[in-house]
C-alpha cells in the first residue's frame, strides 16, 4: 500500500472542491497500479483448506496435552475456520475443542460444539466419546432428563454400531455414568461476561441521542460545535452511553482478529461458528452470522481472503459506513449548524448525523491517500463482487448507470475515510491472557468505532472528559 499510495502522492496532495468530482477525475487516471495491487493480494488468495485445518488440530493437541488450555483453544477455533463447512476435518476440530470447553467448566457452549459435531462428518467410531461428553455435561449443569436421554441413546450406540471397538470398556463407564459417578464435576462457568448497562441520573437528552439530560450541543463561530453542561454535572458522572454507529474489528500483527470475538457484535464467544467462505470471522451464533452476512460480510468476504483489508485500515469501516447509506437511502439534513442545536442523533437512522461529522478533508496536508485507498475499495468491488449490479438494484439507490454510481461510491468513501481519521474511537475490551480462561485479564484494542455523538465532544484543546 506504501507503494501505491507514493505512486499517486506525486499527482496530487491536497483536495480543493467538490469531493465527487474529485474521485472522479482521479478514477478517470490510469489505474493499472491499483489493478495491480489488487491481483498480487488475490494470487495467494486464502481459502479454506483441510491440511491447515488438521495442521491447527495437532497443535491444538500438543498444547492441550500439556494443559495449556488457552493456546489448545485459539488452536482449535484456527482449525475450525479453516476446516471445509460440515466436514470430516470440521467435525473433528469441534469435537476437540469441546473436550477443552468441558475442562473448562462452561457446559452450554461445549454442548453447542458438541451438536454442530454430531450434525457434522464425526466418524462413527468415535461417537461414544463424544456422546459420553454429552452426558458428562449434563450431569454436571444437573439437566436430568436430557442426562437421561443421552444415557439412553449412548446404550443404542453401543448395542448398534460395530464400528466401535474396546466397547467392554465403553460400557463400564456407561455403568458409572448411570449411577452419578463421573468425576471432576467443575462448576458451571460462564464465559459471556454480560454488563448491565448504565444509565443516566437525570435521564436522556431526548434532542441529543445518547446523551445525558445535563448536557446540549452549542455553537460558536470560532469553537464549532461543541458540548456545554446545561446542569451541575458530578465528578465521575457518564456523559453519553452510545451504541456503535458502525465499528470493524483491529487486525493484530499477523492479519487475523482476536480469536474470542464475535465479529458481528463482540460479543465474547469460545464456541464460535465460523464463516462459511473466509477463514477469520468468528460469530457467537447463526443469527450474528447471518445478520453481518445479509449487512456487510457478503462484500468484505473476498476481500478477507485476499487480505485486503489489513492493509486498507481506517478505509474499511469507511466502506461499512458506506453500507449504512446504502440502508438508510443516503439520508441528509438539510440547513446549517443550528438544525444541531435542535436535534442530534436518531438510533433508528443514524447515517445522515454520522454524515455531518466535520471530515476536516479540505485542510488536509496531504489528501492523497484517502483518494487512493477509495479507488482500490471501489476497484475491488467492481473487480470481485457484485455489489455495484446489486446497488443499482436497490429502491434508494441515488444514481441510475454504473459509472455515476462508482464515482458517486468513490466520494462517499472517501468522505467517510476523512472522517473516520478526526471522529473514530478505539474500542478496548478485556480479553483472555495466555493463561487464565476464568476470567478476562488483558485489556486489547479489539475495534475502531464510529459514535456520532460522542465525536461533538472531540472540539476541546482541554478536556475533562474520558472513554469507558
């Protein structure tokens, strides 16, 4: 990106006019560059490989052998992601990870590991281990109908399937399993770390979506916009208590995400259900899996597999934010600063208040690469996806022919970059050490978010204020 991004520096560094225009003009230049960064990142594109999957696996063994539970378990979800969707490799690294899970304690999410496996190619031999798991949780949550009934089905399959060997010793842990007798029951432990949230002391301000009743957005010709108390606000007291306009997860050092969150909502998950075409997002259930899919994941999946993204940084959640138009219809607010004053924010359709933050774009040193890494998203999009046949489609769509579209993309990416770099907040999570999967004890950047609101706060030199 380096590369690309000082091929067009020399061309231009500054913007001066309208945004739209200028995305156009530069994506009427010779883009052979661009095409060619694109084509390097898709040549060793990654896909989903069951040698990888069981190369994970055996890791995953190795390290659980000597009870290092957490590295067994990031081992494990690397094999799932990786495994072909549903078959043998995919069954045998969920069945592995649920032996991990047990050993943890939290039953629910090793019996949903458990039941993906069993829907999966789980070889028949081996049925018996993974059906006295079943029951062993069971036992312990003390879920005695379903113990019952796991129980029950466990004596079919070994009445039945001549597949199993050393059924002698299968059936004497049967007997003591039916008489209560498995040992190191552990106590249930949840791994979701649900906080209750907040809430204001004097209630909300209901013309400043999420914020405090105290506080009201001003203006001055030399400030901006900009906060003021309208009460007496106390030490410690919260201020704003914002969902996420949009956010996308923080790529580490070796281009995959934390392996204990929900892409969709980051939410905590150690019983993820991968994506069915990429090998890096994760999802706590099939309903997170389907929203991002159906919201934004459809045209982002390609692009993880060609590793795109990790080097386009801030113009990722830029093109997210681009998919909240989409839904919205590109909604504006028409007048000047004080249609703020009289209201701010809508948590049903937040897009036209994320549009209005200030981008600073124009006193930009030098612009250059938000132009630049606007055209390789739109290029990718045209090049890779159908997003673009699919957004003329669309009931709201604000152009009518390809090319005002793409260019009209282009802008708006743009745009969103430059504000994205002066608005954005990093999203910190406490998450597991390689050590301890009780509890999280780890604070890591885990997203970079987007919370109009909060961002009137950003115009202070001096401020009193902090991030939760």
């Amino acid at each position: 990106m380096d590369s690309l991004l000082g091929y067009y520096s020399e061309k231009f560094a500054s913007i001066e006019g309208n945004i739209f225009e200028i995305f156009s003009q530069f994506y009427n230049l010779d883009l052979s560059p661009i095409d060619s960064w694109l084509e390097s990142h898709f040549i060793n594109i990654i896909e989903k490989d069951d040698k990888t999957s069981t190369h994970y696996r055996k890791e995953g063994n190795k390290c659980y052998a000597r009870k290092d539970l957490v590295k067994s378990l990031k081992y494990y979800t690397k094999s799932v992601c990786n495994a072909t969707p549903g078959n043998r490799e995919y069954a045998l690294a969920l069945a592995n990870r649920s032996a991990v899970i047990l050993e943890m304690g939290a039953y629910e999410n090793c019996l949903r590991d458990i039941e993906h496996c069993l829907k999966a190619d789980y070889p028949n031999e081996l049925k018996p281990k993974i059906h006295f798991r079943k029951a062993e949780c069971y036992l312990a949550s003390n879920q005695k109908e379903y113990f019952e009934k796991c129980v029950a089905e466990l004596d079919d399959l070994l009445g039945t399937n001549a597949q199993i060997e050393n059924k002698d010793k299968y059936v004497a842990r049967l007997n003591n399993l039916k008489k209560g007798k498995m040992k190191n029951k552990i106590p249930e432990v949840s791994q979701e770390h649900p906080i209750e949230l907040p809430t204001f002391s004097e209630g909300e301000n209901i013309n400043f979506a999420y914020a405090s009743s105290k506080i009201r957005i001003s203006y001055e010709k030399s400030k901006g916009r900009h906060v003021i108390a309208s009460k007496k606000i106390h030490k410690g007291e919260l201020l704003f208590i914002e969902k996420a306009f949009i956010f996308a997860p923080v790529f580490k050092e070796d281009k995959c995400f934390y392996p204990f969150k929900c892409y969709n909502c980051l939410n905590d998950v150690i019983s993820s259900i991968p994506c069915k075409s990429c090998t890096l997002c994760i999802y706590c259930s099939e309903k997170c899996l389907a929203s991002s899919w159906n919201e934004c994941h459809r045209w982002e999946c390609v692009g993880m597999k060609g590793s795109i993204w990790y080097d386009l940084g801030i113009a990722f959640p830029a093109f997210k934010a681009v998919l909240k138009g989409v839904k919205s219809g590109f909604k504006t607010i028409k007048g000047d600063h004080s249609e703020d004053l009289k209201k701010f924010g809508d948590k049903q359709d937040n897009y036209p208040y994320f549009n209005r933050l200030i981008s600073h774009i124009y006193k930009t040193k030098n612009a250059a690469p938000y132009v630049v890494m606007a055209a390789v998203v739109v290029t990718y999009l045209k090049k890779h996806t159908n997003f673009f046949p699919w957004f003329l489609k669309q009931k709201n769509c604000p152009k009518s022919n390809m090319v005002d579209l793409v260019n009209y993309t282009g802008g708006l990416i743009t745009k969103h970059i430059a504000q994205l770099t002066t608005n954005s907040s990093i999203i910190e999570h406490w998450t597991y050490s390689s050590t301890d999967l009780l509890f999280p004890d780890i604070l890591v950047n885990v997203a970079c978010g987007m919370f109009p609101s909060v961002s009137i706060m950003n115009h202070s030199c001096r401020p009193n204020v902090t991030n939760l």
